[in-house]
C-alpha cells in the first residue's frame, strides 16, 4: 500500500511518458508512411523525417530504426515484416582515427529494403545495406552490404545460405 503512494514510482512514471513521447509519439508522426500504420507502440524512431516506409509494413515490438544524424536514410519497401527487437540503423561511430569512439564523426550511410522482405527477431541491419525484393534475413543476423532479390541471408556477418524459391499456389483459382 505505501508503494502506492511513493513520489518516486510517481517520478519513474513521468520518466517512462517521457520517453514514449520522444521516442514513439512525436517521432512517427515525422516518419513518411505510404499506406496505413501498422507499427507496433514500443518501436524506436531516430531521425524519422529521412525515413520512408511503404504500404502494408509491419513493424513489430521493440524494433529501433534509426535514420543518421547527418544524412543518413532509410527507405523500407512494401509488404516488409519486421519481428521483434530488429534494428536498423543508418549511422555507426568511426573507431579509427586515434580518438574516443563517442569523439569521433559517424559514417552514415542510406539503408535501402525492398518490397516483400522479413526480418526476423533481432536482425540488426547496419549502414549502407539494400536488401533486394524477397529476401528474407535470418533471426540474429548481422547484415551489411548488397543482397540480391530472393536471398536467405544468416548469420553474423551475414552471407547467403539460400534462395527463397515462389511456388504457385493454384489451389485458390
């Protein structure tokens, strides 16, 4: 019952709006969508006003996406799923000019996904990566570079271990 009546819990809460707020809230609203939202309430924008996403994307719980501070964009296909926590991020800090990470300038690089991709749970897909139509990344992979349209991509760094092959499902006709 005093826990009810803790200041503190009262302090934490305001902290945790907060964050809502400059994390979800008012970030997506800058963010370009082509079709209708489907972003789950918990997902991350940074930088959203250099984000584009298409129609009939789905965004799932806790994923971060994260545009670069500079002029890094991100550009995301339709018919795109994104599982849970994944992450995409324009920008990474420079490790090797001689100073500290954080004191270092961010390569930024445009993030590119075509139509009908998955990324599975905690795909992290870094600066500079286009995924071609159909390519579908494995959950934990680590992904940067080029991947033609239909790749199954794995692994940390990732690499092709497949192709997605389309078969005709004639049973509907």
């Amino acid at each position: 019952m005093f826990s009810l009546f803790d200041p503190r819990a009262w302090l934490h809460l305001v902290k945790i709006v907060n964050y809502y707020n400059y994390s979800h809230v008012t970030p997506s609203r800058r963010v370009t969508f082509a079709g209708v939202r489907n972003v789950s309430p918990d997902a991350v924008f940074q930088n959203p006003e250099r984000i584009a996403i298409g129609h009939r994307v789905r965004i799932g719980s806790r994923c971060h996406i994260w545009a670069g501070p500079g002029n890094g964009r991100i550009i995301i296909g339709d018919d795109v799923l994104f599982g849970p926590e994944v992450m995409l991020t324009a920008a990474t800090y420079r490790h090797d000019l001689g100073h500290p990470v954080t004191e270092q300038p961010m390569a930024e690089a445009d993030i590119v996904i075509g139509n009908d991709v998955w990324l599975a749970t905690r795909a992290i897909v870094l600066p500079g990566t286009r995924l071609g139509a159909g390519c579908i990344v494995a959950a934990g992979a680590v992904v940067r570079g080029e991947f033609p349209p239909m790749s199954i991509i794995a692994g940390s760094p990732a690499r092709i271990v497949s192709q997605r092959v389309i078969v005709e499902d004639n049973s509907r006709s």
